[in-house]
C-alpha cells in the first residue's frame, strides 16, 4: 500500500526488532534485553482467528451491542480475548485463547500484562481489489479485499493446494476473475503500528450502557445511603421503645401498691352501695307496722303479702261489718300507698285482694300514727305468706341504730293511739 505521506510509526521494519509470541513460545529479539522491557508483542496469525461480521442491516445506535453479542455467541475457545476492527459499516473480529497466550508469555518471564498486536494487522494493507497470499511468521495466510478492507483471511500451515484455494475463495461470495485460484506467496513489510485501532470487548460498551451503568451505579449508592439513614432511624426508634419500656415497667412496679388500694376501695364501694340499697328499700316491718296502723283494729286478717319493688299486693280477709270501700280509704289514708284497687281473685277463699303502689320506700313525713284504744289489732292469720323481692331485707334485723330507736313510739304510746282511734270511730268523745 503506498501512501503520499506516511507517519514514522507506520514505516516498515524488520521482523527481528520485534518481540514476538509464537506456538512454540514467545521470542524476544537478540540484544533486545529482557522479555519485561517489551510492552507490545506481535501475535502470530497461527494463535488467532478472524471473522468478517457486516452490521449494515444494525441502526448506527445499537451496533455495539449487537456486536457484543455476536462475538460472545461466536467464542471460538472457552476463553476467548477479542480484539475488533472497524471497518465502515462492517468489523473485522480477532479472537485467542487467553490462558494459551498468557502462558507462552509467562514461560518468557512476562508476569504484567502486555499490548498484543496481531500479525495481521502489522503487514501492509492492500490498495487494490483481490486476493493475496502471505506468509507469516508461522505458516500461510491468504487475504480478500475489497474497498481497502479486509473481507476474509484463512491461515494454513502449510501452502494451500489448489483444491483448498479454490474451495476458500468460493466461500468468499466475491467476483473474482476464472480461474479462481491465489497468488503465490509473498513477503511483506512490517509495520512499526498497526494500520488500525483494535478495540476490546470492553470498549463495545455503547454511551447509553455506560450512562446506565453509571446511573444504577449512583442509584444503588443512593440506595445504599437511604437503607443506612433508614436503619439508624429503626436502631434509633428500637432504643426509644426499649427505653419506653423500661419506663412503662417501672412505674407498673410503683403504682402496683395504688392499683391494688383502688381494686379494694372500689370492693368497698360496691359492698357499700349494695347496703346503701337495702337501707333504702322497702323494710317489711316497716311496712307491716304502717299496714297496722291503717286498718281497723278488728274484723281484718292479713292472709297474703306480695311486695315487689314499689307494687304491692295484699289478701285480706274482712269481717261482715266491714265495707270494701273503707278498707281502701283506710289504706290510702297514710299516704304511702296510692293507687289501691280490688284485684279478681279466682281461687274462691273469700278473701279481698288489693293492689297498691308504694310512694317511695318510707311514709310521708307528714303522717300522724292515730291514737287507738288498748283492743286486739288487725291480727295476722297463722302461717300467712309474706313474699317480699329478693333484695328486700329478711324478717330477723340487726338492731336500730339509737337515734331510729329513740325516734319508735313506745309500746303505751301505740295503745294509746290506738284506743283513741277505736273511739274516734265509735263516735265517742
């Protein structure tokens, strides 16, 4: 390939002043000092294989991907180094086997990793259209071009016979002049540089994957920031409720003693309020002493007595000078009971049954016992059941208190009244 102007790194020089990998190991030039002095080593066309991938049919903005794709799905070794060429729309790839190389060089003393430069890439490119044969540190290589790019290379290791030429260059898909057959092998000049860039695997990495890659880079950062605040605030609200606790117990352990003083005033009070109410119910001799009072002193038997609540029922038996409507007038007259009505009684005694409504669970304050004449009171019969409601008092009381003692009339103060009542109706003086 002649260039009007050619730069100092591309000119060609011998073969000998570069260091070199090779399948029998790498080679360093005589004189050139240690394998370790040399940063870029010629690999020889016999550890690589090329492949001619056109992306034209790929949008601009997706072809580095999908050649990344491409050379992991070709892989020619288990572990594979790629090196790629851009050629317009189409990429020449190289690949080798890496442990391979990274072995030949390390049995030379070369522990850094070092810049290789394929063996093809180091002889001129060709100007024209066509096919070429050349020979190679280690065997033969033949070449198609097209457009100043290289279109196909296949290495032999020994000169291709003509069947072999001519079953590759049908393989090209290119118009090549009859018969199709390669030239005879030639030697070419070396480069200083490659005549192209070479680009890694790494490199394919289009802007928009390396913006992604920086964008989940700073987000998981952010991530990772934001879990951390979040898990200083949890260990931090884990102390307070632990702290809380501790609190919550402490004063549970003070108050225990006013805890248990409250349950047992609030026993008390219960037990307080329960007497409190039968203190002021309804008293049955209270209300026996009251129904004494009322109704005449003969000619009436209490049979039956039924009190519940403030509704009050009473079975009497009369004598014949007796008149019903005196006996309820008579019942009315303290006050205390109203509403009193002749209820129908089925049972046949001859007995007078009345309902009544107690006006609070005491007489009227304003009610005067009457002075009755010594004679028999309104006895009760014999056996005569007193039914009263279950939260009313039972008939054996603890003693009065002295002052409800003292406030009692007396015994002669009872006959007394009583007699005076008797001749009140006999109509004496």
């Amino acid at each position: 390939m002649q260039l009007p102007f050619r730069w100092p790194s591309l000119q060609p020089r011998s073969p000998d002043g570069q260091a070199r990998v090779l399948r029998q190991g790498a080679v360093v030039p005589t004189g050139a000092g240690a394998a370790r002095q040399h940063k870029h080593w010629v690999l020889s066309r016999a550890l690589y294989r090329c492949k001619y991938l056109p992306l034209g049919h790929v949008a601009a903005g997706d072809r580095r991907a999908v050649l990344r794709n491409l050379l992991l799905a070709w892989a020619p070794f288990d572990r594979a180094e790629f090196r790629v060429v851009w050629q317009g729309e189409a990429v020449l790839a190289l690949a080798w086997d890496q442990e391979l190389v990274a072995g030949l060089l390390a049995a030379a003393g070369l522990t850094s990793p070092s810049v290789l430069w394929p063996e093809t890439l180091m002889r001129e490119a060709m100007a024209a259209n066509g096919v070429r044969l050349v020979q190679c540190l280690e065997g033969f290589e033949a070449q198609a071009w097209q457009g100043r790019h290289l279109h196909a290379s296949r290495w032999w290791a020994e000169p291709p016979t003509a069947a072999e030429a001519e079953v590759w260059l049908r393989s090209l898909g290119m118009d090549l002049p009859e018969p199709a057959s390669l030239p005879d092998a030639q030697e070419l000049a070396w480069l200083r540089r490659p005549w192209a860039e070479l680009q890694g695997l790494d490199g394919l990495m289009s802007t928009t994957s390396r913006l992604e890659r920086v964008a989940v880079g700073a987000t998981m950062a952010g991530l990772t920031a934001l879990t951390g605040a979040q898990a200083h605030q949890v260990f931090a609200a884990y102390q307070e409720r632990q702290a809380l606790q501790g609190d919550h117990e402490r004063i549970q352990l003070e108050a225990a003693p006013v805890a248990a003083a409250r349950e047992r005033a609030e026993a008390l009070a219960r037990e307080a309020e329960g007497l409190a109410a039968q203190l002021t119910g309804v008293l049955p001799l209270e209300l026996l002493q009251h129904l004494d009072d009322v109704l005449p002193p003969a000619g009436v038997t209490l049979k039956e007595l039924e009190l519940s609540g403030n509704q009050l029922r009473l079975a009497l038996e009369l004598g014949a000078e007796l008149q019903r409507g005196a006996v309820v007038k008579d019942l009315q007259s303290g006050g205390w009971l109203t509403k009193v009505n002749e209820a129908r009684d089925g049972s046949n005694r001859g007995w007078v049954v009345f309902d009544a409504v107690l006006l609070g669970p005491r007489p009227s304050a304003t009610f005067v016992r009457p002075v009755r004449a010594a004679s028999k009171p309104p006895s009760v019969a014999s056996g005569a059941p007193l039914v009263f409601p279950a939260q009313q008092p039972s008939a054996v009381a603890k003693p009065l208190p002295p002052e409800r003692a003292a406030s009692m009339p007396s015994a002669a103060e009872r006959a007394a009244s009583r007699a005076a009542a008797a001749a009140a109706r006999a109509g004496q003086p």
